[in-house]
C-alpha cells in the first residue's frame, strides 16, 4: 500500500498485491457468512443525519464523523458518511410484518466505513479514517441470543484459527462505566441485566477473558478479541456486542408465538474486523510470506530461455485452469537472476522451464517453506499445490 499527502492521511492506496489479499480475504469471508446462514446486504455509505439521531450516533458519537452540511443554514440539511453499518442494515429488517419464525435473522455486509481519527492515532494499515469492514447484525428473540452469540464466537475463531492468528489474541469483556453515565443510553438496571446475561455466556462458552470498565459501546455490551500490533500497541480486531437499546428506537418488533408484539436482542459483531488491520496484522504475524491460500501470487514459473516461453505460458494455463494464481517470467534475464527476483517477492513456490521439463512434462519447484521439491508430472504437482491451498495452511 502506498498514502499520498495531497489524497490524505489515514487514507491508504491498496497496491495490486495488496489488493488481490483484500479480495481473497474478503470472498473468504463472505462465502463462510453465506455458509452459516447470512443474508448479505449492500447500504449506502452516507444518510442525512435524521438516521443517526434515532440511533443515538448524533448526540454519542458525532465528533467521530465526517459531516456533509449545515442544517442550521436555511434549508440546510446535514449528512453525515457512515461511522457503522447497523441503522442501515435495520431497514432489511423492518421492511416487512415480522415474527418469531422469521428469526433469527442474520445479515452481513463487507462495508466501508468513514471515522474521523485524529492525526495522531492513525499509522499504516492499523488505524484509518477510510476502511474496510466485515460487519454484521443478527436480530434475536431472547431464547435464541446464546446460541446466536456462540455462533458468532465460533465463526471469529474460526477465522483465527485459519489466519494463523488464534494464539496471538486475548479477550475483553467491554463493560459500561456506571460513574459516567453521559457517555450511555439506557438505565443502570437494563445495563447490569446485560452485562450479566454475557458474563453468563462468556463463562459457559469456556475462553479465557479480562473485564474492562468503560469500554463499551454506548448502547450495549461487548466482546472484544484484542491482538498486540508491531508497535506494542494492543488493538481490537473483532468484536461481538449485545444491543439492548437500538430495537426499541428503531421501533423493530415482532410478534411472538402468543401473538404479543416484543422487540428483538441485536447481536453486532465481526468476522475479521477491519481488513485493512487483519492484512497488517498477517503481514506483520508470517513477515510478509503470506501461506500459500492467502498469497497474491501463489506460483512464478521461469523460462529458461525464449524458445520456451510458449511452453511456460501453457504450464501457466493449467495451473490456472486449476484455481491457482500464477505469473510467468519470460524476460531476456538470466535464470538466477529471475530465482532471485522471486524470492525477494516472496512468491511460495518458484518453477524453472527448460528444455527437460517440456520434453517430460514434469516439474520441480522451490517451496520458500519446504524447500526443494522433486521433479514429478506436471498435472501431480498442480494437485499438490491445490490441496495445499484448500488445505489453508497456515
């Protein structure tokens, strides 16, 4: 990734590499969240302030946001880009008559999210003004919130578990601050209730987690999965909350199996957090040698000389007819000199094509994790690599 001044801090520019990690992570996840049940959806990345001030982000959380207009001009309207996907996603909700057959309901969205972060919390990829989200919100009845909540806590480590990760974390169990109220909505009794019936599910769930005071959101209770930065820095990387408030000022209702109209529990929660931060945090974890699932470029292969670049270009096509990604190097460069260049980009696994290998259809390659690997068929070595890649291994 590359940051202009004149584009802006906490702005970053995703380089081709870069970007093609975005895209693998986030296909990941959304296929897992479709697996699972979500339903996906796609917002706008900005509504006039009426929205913000049902939810409560208006009078909590407005020093956060970018703010578009004055409405205290004549005929002024202020709009605001979106700090969160949650007002939003509740519209997919609230379009029809609903009932308790009708939940759990889980919608997820990869969305791109504004906050206005001082000039002095933002570095890299950590902490940003523009980024990236993979968000969620589930609408609950009361009997469903365990369940619904450990579901959500098994898909984040799952994740974990598959970006290699999982040992790196700690847990955090948010809790409001009862000596400042101001900084909250709803009353002390609702927020003890809460807190307690996710203590209660933290507990019977088996982690490990520290209580935290005053780290809360200001409508509900959460689970932070914490992860410490190259820089020492503890940040967040996924979170599960539980709302209690937002339903009731959304006027999101639905009717129970006795008819009564009730208002559903809200779960927000994330998969892999920011994306922007989760690929920092890989970078940082494997040192820029992505496993080879995750891997821009997953496969270089080499032409020996020029007359065989048109057979380095039909190996190329089957690898890539078999899901993999791969490059080919056909300059007028020596050999070594391409082996060298490979490696410095960390591509997990380098092929040299000459004469031999043409005449055999068989390859060898150089695996940066496993070192050399024999020569074998072509169409072996294809399927190797796929399991490999399907495999996740990390």
């Amino acid at each position: 990734f590359t940051t202009v001044d004149y584009i802006g801090q906490g702005l970053p520019i995703l380089l081709p590499k870069g970007a093609k990690l975005f895209q693998i992570l986030s296909r990941f996840v959304e296929d897992e969240e479709e697996r699972r049940g979500y339903l996906i959806t796609r917002t706008p990345m900005f509504a006039r302030s009426a929205l913000y001030k049902i939810s409560g982000h208006w009078d909590h959380y407005r020093d956060n946001m970018f703010i578009i207009g004055d409405e205290t001009e004549q005929d002024g309207e202020a709009m605001a880009l979106r700090p969160m996907t949650c007002p939003f996603q509740f519209q997919a909700f609230l379009t029809e008559t609903r009932s308790y057959r009708d939940l759990p309901m889980r919608l997820a969205e990869t969305s791109t999210l504004f906050r206005n972060e001082s000039s002095g919390e933002m570095h890299g990829l950590i902490r940003l003004r523009q980024f990236t989200i993979s968000e969620g919100h589930l609408i609950v009845t009361p009997e469903q919130l365990e369940t619904e909540f450990d579901g959500c806590l098994d898909l984040a480590r799952f994740m974990l578990r598959n970006l290699g990760l999982d040992d790196d974390v700690s847990y955090r169990f948010s809790k409001w601050d009862e000596n400042d109220r101001s900084k909250y909505i709803g009353e002390p009794e609702e927020w003890d209730r809460v807190q307690n019936l996710m203590r209660g599910i933290l507990v019977r769930s088996g982690i490990e987690f520290e209580e935290a005071d005053g780290e809360a959101a200001f409508y509900g209770p959460k689970l932070d999965i914490q992860i410490r930065n190259v820089f020492g820095k503890e940040d967040t990387l996924i979170t599960i909350q539980i709302d209690f408030q937002l339903a009731e000022k959304f006027d999101m209702k639905y009717s129970d199996a006795d008819g009564e109209l009730r208002y559903p529990y809200i779960i927000h929660r994330t998969s892999v957090g920011c994306y922007e931060r989760t690929i920092a945090l890989l970078l940082e974890k494997h040192k820029g040698v992505m496993p080879l699932w995750l891997a821009p470029e997953q496969v270089r292969i080499l032409a020996v000389a020029d007359r065989h670049n048109e057979a380095v270009e039909s190996f190329a096509a089957r690898f890539r007819a078999a899901g993999l990604r791969v490059k080919t190097d056909l300059r007028d460069e020596k050999v070594g000199r391409k082996i060298r260049d490979a490696q410095v980009e960390k591509v997990p696994y380098t092929i040299v094509v000459g004469d031999r290998e043409i005449e055999e259809d068989q390859l060898a390659a150089r695996s940066r994790r496993h070192g050399q690997i024999d020569a074998q068929p072509a169409d072996s070595l294809i399927k190797m690599l796929v399991l490999e890649s399907e495999r996740r291994e990390v």
